[in-house]
C-alpha cells in the first residue's frame, strides 16, 4: 500500500518525466527544420541518452552485474517494446495520417494499461475510474485537435495502435519491481537496446537516415544544432526515461499512464513559448479536462494501488504540430 509521501514522490517523478518528454517537440522542430529526417533525430536522441547514462549506470551496478544478466530478457522487452516498437509505428503512422489522429491512437495506451490491470491482476476499473478514462481521453481529442486537417488510412491506423500498444508496453514493463534493476539502469540499457534496433532500422532502410550541421532556431534565436541534440539527449531522453521508470514503480502502470498524459500539455505549453505556436481556446479547455480525468483517475485507484508485474519477469511524443515520437 503506498503511504502519502511515496504517492507524492511518484507523481512528482511522473510530472518531471512528462515535462521532460513534452521538450523533444521543441528541440526536435528545430532539427527538422534544418534538415534533418525525424528517424534521425529520434535515433540520436536515444543513443545519446544511452550514452549518458552509461557511467552512472556503470556506478550503480558494481559488484551487481549479476542483475543485469538477470534481467536481461525484461532488457530486451523493453527496449524493443517500449522503445523501439512506439517509434517505428509511431513514423509509419504519420506517414499515412495527420499528427494529431496519430497521436490519438498512441495515447489510446491509457485504455490498454487499464484493460492489462484488470486482465492480469482482476483489478476491475471502478465508475470513478472508468468516468476519468472517458473524460481523460476527452480532453486529449480536443487538445491534439484531431477534428482538424485529420485524414484516415486503415494501414496508418493499424500502425498507430500498434504504437499504442508499444507505449503501454513502456508503462506495464516499467512497473516490474521484484528482482528488477534499478530505474536509472533501466533507462540506461533500454535506450542502448532501442537504440541498436533503430539503427539496424535505419541500416536497411525500414527509416529514413538524414541529419545536417545547419543552426537551428530555437526561442526566436539562431543556435548550433549541437545544443538541439544535447537537449533532446539529456532532458527528452536520459532524463525523461529514468524519472519515468521510477514513478511507474512508485504510482503503479494505471495511474502512471494517466499522468502520461500531461506530457502533451507541457509539449504545447513548450511549443507556445519557444515557437510561438500559440494554443487555442479549444486546447486549452482540453487541457483542463484532461487534468480533471487525472483527478478522477487518481481518485479512482483502489487503496492498495496497482502494482503489475510485467510478462517477463512500452514518447516522449510530440505535439500535434511536430511527426517526432518519444
């Protein structure tokens, strides 16, 4: 049962980890706009968050690499579920549908979690609960503001709820804590193994591969590309995934995936004010509906919380004007 101050400390950990996967939008428009592809882009930013957390995560595993060998099946599941299985639907999706629908589907991940906890655990959703996933999944329609510009494709919705199923993926292997390693080593080695399949992805030709050293525009200034790709490395990746993992370990896979969902608030938030895309009246009554499904999930959760196990022992995204996933 989680006390007062673990439940704080884990929704506390979820808003940072949002907030850090709602900046990949805003660094990633800047290296589109300079040229390069969006597989690229993504493809950096989780080698390169995998890179950064390699010495802590080194430091955190000495005299226990017994556990990574131990764990090295939920490692692979995640890395290919979680990480790289979200970014390949996530890109063939929008190749055949607008952003916005895109994303709809892929945070249609929410109802899979919960259809998961009441599966594999009988923790049947309450009227509360299912009332905040109703509400919730309201509010994301009208912020993504699918209604505009939306464009269907059977084969892009396909692959948009196979992005959906990745992402829930992400929340149901992230809430494995029996034996597991620790949340920043988590991070670490399912970055490094969604990285090596990208990149594999990339090798054959499954994903574009197109980057440039042009200055990106960022905030109305001109800056070097390199500090795009630092910020979407260390804050939308290392950042974002370590903080991530530790709060669905805290909250529990359910209301972790609900508070996911602010991550397309901060992502127009960081939209408006680095590139002046302004939201609209109808954004921002979405994005109070979506915090009041939040509210209603939360309040929702049985006393005991929800912790499952995952079947081992799946972003940051982008705002609906940007075709990066995370």
């Amino acid at each position: 049962m989680l006390d007062r101050r673990t439940g704080l400390l884990g929704l506390l950990l979820a808003v940072v980890s949002a907030a850090a996967f709602g900046t990949a939008g805003v660094f990633a428009a800047g290296l589109l706009d300079a040229g390069w592809s969006a597989a690229s882009a993504v493809i950096v930013r989780v080698g390169l968050g995998a890179l950064v957390l390699t010495v802590p995560a080194v430091l955190q595993l000495r005299r226990r690499w017994h556990l990574l060998r131990a764990n090295a099946g939920a490692v692979l599941a995640f890395g290919a579920l979680a990480v790289a299985l979200p970014q390949l639907a996530y890109f063939s999706a929008v190749a055949r549908l607008s952003v916005g629908v895109a994303l709809l589907l892929e945070y249609s991940a929410v109802v899979l979690v919960v259809l998961w906890v009441w599966v594999r655990l009988g923790q049947r959703p309450g009227a509360v609960t299912a009332a905040g996933v109703v509400v919730a999944l309201t509010g994301l329609v009208l912020v993504l503001d699918v209604a505009r510009g939306a464009e269907l494709d059977p084969i892009g919705i396909a692959w948009g709820l196979l992005a959906a199923v990745g992402l829930a993926a992400y929340f149901v292997l992230s809430a494995r804590t029996e034996g597991a390693l620790p949340p920043l080593v988590s991070a670490w080695a399912g970055l490094a193994v969604g990285a090596l399949l990208l990149g594999v992805a990339a090798l054959v030709g499954i994903v574009p591969w197109r980057t440039s050293a042009a200055d990106v525009e960022l905030a109305g200034r001109t800056i070097s590309w390199l500090v795009a790709v630092l910020g979407i490395a260390l804050v939308a990746a290392a950042v974002a995934y370590a903080t991530g993992i530790a709060a669905v370990r805290l909250l529990g896979a359910r209301l972790s995936s609900f508070v996911g969902l602010s991550e397309v608030l901060f992502a127009v938030l960081f939209a408006w004010l680095a590139l002046g895309q302004q939201p609209s009246g109808v954004q921002l009554v979405g994005g109070v509906v979506v915090l009041a499904g939040i509210v209603l999930v939360r309040l929702g959760e049985r006393p005991a919380g929800d912790i499952p196990v995952g079947p081992v022992g799946t972003p940051g995204h982008p705002t609906a004007a940007e075709t990066v996933p995370g």
